[in-house]
C-alpha cells in the first residue's frame, strides 16, 4: 500500500552518544533509514507551504493540495 507522509524536516536529527554523533532521518528521503545519509539537501531549497513527492530516483514533484 502507498501513502503519502507530510514531512517538513529539511536536515537530520542529531543524537549524540558517548563516541562519535549519529544523525537520524527526518526528512524521510535516506535510503539507509534510520540513519541520514545527505539526502535531505535535495529538499532545502522546497518553498514554505507546498507538498512535494519523491519518486524512486528522489525526483521532486509539486502535489496540488
């Protein structure tokens, strides 16, 4: 089953253990879930206010509430 998940983190989450930092996923686009891996920069730059979808290839595109 699809569904669409409203996220409007654009950076990860930092956890700071003992020895080094771990950044979770907040932006929902990380192939390595939990863990960010820099995909979050693809949606910096998304304009306030608007919903956007990713297809496989991390493709945007806008969706008309």
């Amino acid at each position: 089953m699809s569904r669409i998940v409203r996220l409007n983190a654009t950076g990860p989450i930092k956890i700071v253990p003992q020895d080094k930092p771990i950044f979770i996923c907040a932006c929902g686009l990380t192939k390595n879930a939990p863990f960010c891996d820099g995909s979050h920069k693809k949606c910096i730059d998304e304009p306030e206010g608007k919903c956007f979808t990713y297809n496989a290839d991390q493709v945007r595109t806008e969706v008309a509430e």
